[in-house]
C-alpha cells in the first residue's frame, strides 16, 4: 500500500471552524492501488472529499477512513517534546538516587558518632591513641560537612529540574491538547489505466479554528472643524488548535458561517385573543409617573471657547501624509505601504485571501492577517448628558462607503495619532453609519 506525503496547501477559515487542502503526487503503475494518507487529526469524518489527476483513464473509485492507534503523538515537534520530558524524568530519578545514597551514608556517620563510649573505653584501656582518636574525628566532621553541602546542592537541582518538568509538561499539554493521541488516516483507491503520476487533493474540516475581526480606527480632523478623515485597518485575527501546525499555507477568511447555513430560524406563534381593556390608574399615581419621565429630560448645552476649539481641530495634521521636505542630497523615505488581502465574493459571504504564505502554530495564539486599509468620510458633533456629568463627549459619525461589511468586533482608537482607548463596534453594512466616542473635550463647558 502506496504512502503519501501531503502537506497542507490552503486552509480557509470560518468563524468556528476551518476547511484543510493537502496536495501530493505519486508515482504509480498501471492498475488499481490503495493510497494513504497518514498522521491527519480528528477532523470531521463526513467531510473528507477527495480529487486528482492523472494519466488518461484515471479514475478515483472509493473514500475511506481508518483510524491509528499511537501511545504518544506522532508529529516530530510533540515527539521530541517528550523525549526532553522524558530525559528530564530520568534525570529526576537519578537525582533521587543520589540523594538517597548520601542520606544513608549521613546516617552511617552518625552511628559511628555515637559510638564515642567505645573509642574512651579503648583509650582507658590503651588499645587506641590519641592521635587516631583525633584522625578519625576530624574525618568524621569533614565527611559530615562535605555531604551536608552536597545535600544542599542535590536540593537545589532536584528543585530546578522539577521546575523544569512541569514548564515541559506544560508546553506539551498547549501543543498536543486534550485530545487522543491516535489519529486518522484516509485511505483513497484509485484506478490508473497506464503508468503515470497522480497527483491527489484530499481536504476536510476540523473544529478548534475560528477567526474574529478586529480595527484601528486613526481619526484626523480636515480644516473644517465639522469633518474629518478616518483611516479604518480592518484585521483578521486567527488562531487554531487543531493538533497540526499550518506551516506555509495560503490562508483566506471567509464570512461564510457553515454551522448556520442549513438551519432556517423556526417562527413562534402569536395567538389572538379578545382584548381586555387595562384597569384605569389613580390620577395621583398617573402624575407621579409624568414627574418621573420629566426628570429624564436632558437640558440644553451651553459651550464655550469656540475660538479655541476651531484652532484645535481646522489645523491638525495628518500624521501619515505630512508634507516632505525639500532634501537636494536624497529623496526623503516613503512610508512603506500594509499588505493587504484580495477580496473575493462567494455568494452571500466574503472571502479574504492572504498574499502570501503564513504560519499559524497550533497553539491557540491569535495571529494578525490585515485584510484592508480604507480611508472613510466622518462628521464630528458632540454629545452630553448634563444631569449625568458636566462633561461633553468628541462624537465621529463613521460612513463605511465599501463595499465589505464590517463585522462586529474590538476597536481601537486613535485620534491625531494619540491613542483614546478601545470600543466594540456592532455589525455595519455598506453605506451605513458608525458611531463612536473620542473621549471628552475639555475646552468645552456645560452648564
């Protein structure tokens, strides 16, 4: 049985999940053959689908799965991991050992130390000398202080090496996850009519992937003091722990929410019934509502300081675009441009895909993918609520004039370069309106 080395090549993700492609080829004699592909994680069984390409005549005649049972997870990077896990183990022991062997040896010393009625006696009755009285005492204190001192240093290494196996556990629990080591293998049968190469694609999805959007919002006033410019970074935030490294791979975002595809929201009942005209209230209670509602009611503004706030905001300067300077010796460094991804429209949904090929470990880490960079008209006005606080609030009204739709997500917000805070947007269609706050403007006073 033929076994083929497919690496991954594309992986598009969804918001829960992610479609893998493998691509490899193979040299193969004329005839039916069973090909398997080894090593690939517990993905969704029913979604693995297989094509290729052969000589004239070739033909795929079945799709299976089978599973490999393993004691320890077979990728390279998890297998070295645990040989250092294990080396570190045996180290531990050794450790021990020693540490036991020099407690015994302590301990001998001290019964020979107890043993200082027989060394008198003997000196009483002039079977021993003085002199090996003292020999052996003073070997006896040397000894003693010599594996006091390498109990310490045992101490300190069995310490250190116990740190060191739990932070390798630790890494090899995120690499390898909660899930079994055994992993699937497909095995597809093919039908070649000559000799030739068949190159096969097999993908599938799997769970433990899922991409999020996030922005920087930079937002710069123009010379009218009412509008501005916003420059809105829209990011893909990436992360997967699917048990495989995506190493090379040509990534693409897709909007496309395959879990909720098929299912068609299920409408509730309303039931009539006749209607039952409400008990009147009390006047007294009916004017203590209207009282209530009043209160609520928020009082005019009065601002102040205009002439300021026009110098503020009329003469900002775009950070990004500042003029050059004439330099006679050398051209002034140009800004380097973001890269971006293309955009591709796929029925309802859209699909982002990166130029380049990336590597996004399995870790669960998020990873950044810039999907694009637009400059959007906004109108600033300001907001206040004075029976709240005597404060007014910087408001930009935002208008996505793409053709993308902005999901909801975090954002991050500059205003002339200088970092205000963070905020979440709700989903926004093209052409509509994006609100947001650039924190309070202290050159205005409410009264």
């Amino acid at each position: 049985m033929p076994e083929l080395d497919a690496p991954i090549r594309d992986v598009t993700v969804y918001s829960d999940r992610a479609l893998i492609t493998r691509q490899g080829k193979l040299e193969l004699e004329a005839g039916e053959h069973e090909i398997r592909v080894n090593n690939l994680p517990q993905f969704i069984q029913e979604s693995l689908r297989a094509a290729g390409s052969g000589p004239q005549g070739t033909r795929i005649l079945n799709v299976d799965i089978t599973t490999a049972f393993y004691s320890r997870p077979p990728e390279t990077e998890l297998l070295t991991l645990q040989t250092e896990l294990d080396l570190l183990i045996q180290k531990q022991q050794l450790l021990k050992a020693r540490q036991d062997a020099l407690n015994d040896r302590r301990n001998w010393l001290r019964a020979l130390g107890e043993q200082s009625r027989d060394f008198a006696r003997g000196l009483a009755q002039g079977q021993m000398k003085p002199q090996d009285c003292a020999d052996f005492f003073s070997f006896t204190s040397d000894q003693a202080l010599k594996d006091a001192q390498a109990a310490q240093d045992l101490e300190i290494q069995l310490k250190q090496v116990k740190q060191d196996i739990e932070a390798k556990k630790r890494e090899l629990t995120w690499k390898q996850g909660t899930g079994p080591s055994d992993r699937l293998a497909a095995l597809i049968t093919v039908e070649l009519a000559e000799a030739g190469t068949f190159e096969l694609e097999i993908s599938y999805l799997i769970m433990n992937a899922s991409w999020y959007p996030q922005y920087d919002v930079r937002v710069q006033s123009g010379e009218d003091e009412e509008k501005g410019e916003v420059e809105l970074t829209y990011i893909g935030m990436v992360q997967q722990k699917t048990g495989e490294n995506w190493e090379h791979v040509q990534l693409s975002l897709s909007t496309a929410r395959p879990s909720l595809a098929s299912i068609l929201p299920e409408l509730q009942p309303w039931y009539l019934s006749n209607y039952q005209p409400p008990i009147p209230r009390r006047p007294a209670m009916a004017a203590m509502q209207r009282a209530h509602l009043s209160r609520g009611v928020a009082k005019k503004a009065q601002s102040e300081g205009a002439d300021e706030d026009e110098e503020q905001f009329g003469g900002a300067e775009n950070y990004l675009y500042a003029p050059a300077m004439a330099m006679p010796a050398a051209p002034l460094p140009v800004a380097a441009e973001i890269a971006t991804t293309t955009v591709e429209k796929a029925g309802a949904a859209f699909v982002f895909r990166a130029g380049r090929s990336v590597d996004i470990p399995s870790d669960n880490s998020p990873h950044k993918t810039t999907i694009a960079r637009d400059g959007l008209p906004c109108a600033f006005d300001y907001v206040t609520a004075p029976a709240i606080e005597e404060n007014a609030h910087l408001r930009a009204t935002i208008t996505n004039t793409t053709e993308r739709v902005l999901l909801a997500g975090k954002t991050n917000i500059f205003l002339s370069g200088e970092y205000v805070g963070t905020s979440a947007i709700n989903q926004i269609a093209p052409t509509e309106e994006l609100k947001l706050f650039l924190g309070i403007d202290d050159n205005i006073k409410v009264k």
